[in-house]
C-alpha cells in the first residue's frame, strides 16, 4: 500500500495501559488525531454495509427498537465467542481501514503534516498498521492493567483479568512496534517519555 507524505502514526498496547491518555497528550500539542473506536462506531450507523452485514451475521437479536445496533448486545454476543468475535472484526477492519486512509487524503490535501489514530488492534499485520509510517506500543505490568480496568469501568477482578486475558494476542504486536514506552508510574512520568517520542518524530 502506497506510504502517504502525511506522517502518520498508530498508538496501540492493551486495554488499561494509557492510549487515551496519549491520544490526548498529541491532541493538546496540537497534532489532529483520531480515536478508532470512535471511528468503527460510525461504521454501525443504520443502513451503512457495515450495519448490514453485521445484521446479517448475527440476526435481529441485536438491534434496539428503533432498528440502530444495539452495541452492548452485541459486545455481550461476541465477549465469550473467539469465532463471533472473529466475523465481527472481519467486517469491520478492512471498512475501517478505508476510513484511516480517507482521512489521511483529506489531511494531506488540506497540508496536514502530521495525524495520529489509537486503536487496540493496530498492527503491522493488518491494513491499517501496514499503512502507517510509525507505531508506538504502550506497555504496562498486568497487575497495573488489572487495577487500572477495575477502576475505570468498575467491574470486578475477575472480568478484568479475563478482558486481559482476551487481548493476548495484542501483547505480540509490541514486537512490530517503531517506538515502544512504558507506562507504570505517573502521569508526569508518562507525558515525558511521550515528548521523547515526539522530538523523534521526523515532521
């Protein structure tokens, strides 16, 4: 896939490990950046192809009355099923991937310089992660993931370490990674090693 001139960068690391939070250090220094999970709930919308092969896989069941996606039933239906969840993904990646490149147009033809997405999934084995230029992995000790979900979407340790546990498979893309920064200590900490990162950054 053809590099854009636009620099362009993918932040990914397990759930918990601080991605929001460098999405938003990038943002406050001004730089245009997208969150895609943001982005893939758009793809749900009613009537898009996204939404309709998604009905179609996974029946009515997992529509509200008013005919939208009702993401929750449908993040219940995939949580447990690794094939489910599989289809679901097989849906929406490659859409997604249209979109990370769509926007990427529209910036460089607007001069932008520099763009940056946060998703778990980015990697350089999928077309979005093939598309850009760098990755920054975001590591932190799986005791701190676990505290850190517990806190934040108040469920029990139990369901924490299973949601880890789930995202194995994210682990293993820290290998692929242009920059990888460590994120076990506090905030300051954290928004140091991403200014690190950042002076490194040829734009």
């Amino acid at each position: 896939m053809k590099k854009n001139k636009l620099l362009t960068i993918g932040i990914t690391g397990m759930m918990g490990s601080g991605k929001s939070t460098a999405l938003s250090f990038f943002n406050k220094k001004g730089i245009k950046t997208f969150d895609l999970d943001v982005e893939a709930k758009k793809l749900l919308k009613k009537n898009t192809s996204c939404y309709k092969k998604i009905v179609k896989s996974f029946d009515r069941k997992i529509l509200n009355s008013n005919m939208t996606i009702n993401r929750r039933k449908l993040r219940n239906l995939v949580f447990n099923d690794s094939a489910k969840r599989q289809i679901l993904n097989s849906i929406i990646h490659p859409e997604l991937g249209e979109q990370v490149i769509s926007i990427c147009n529209n910036l460089e033809k607007k001069g932008g310089k520099l763009v940056v997405f946060e998703g778990a999934l980015i990697s350089r084995k999928t077309k979005i992660g093939s598309f850009l230029n760098y990755i920054l992995y975001i590591e932190a000790p799986k005791n701190i993931l676990n505290s850190r979900i517990v806190k934040r979407d108040k469920i029990d340790e139990k369901n924490a370490k299973k949601l880890i546990l789930m995202q194995k498979m994210i682990e293993k893309n820290q290998k692929y990674a242009d920059f990888i920064i460590r994120n076990d200590s506090s905030i300051k900490d954290f928004i140091s090693r991403l200014n690190l990162v950042l002076d490194k950054l040829p734009y």
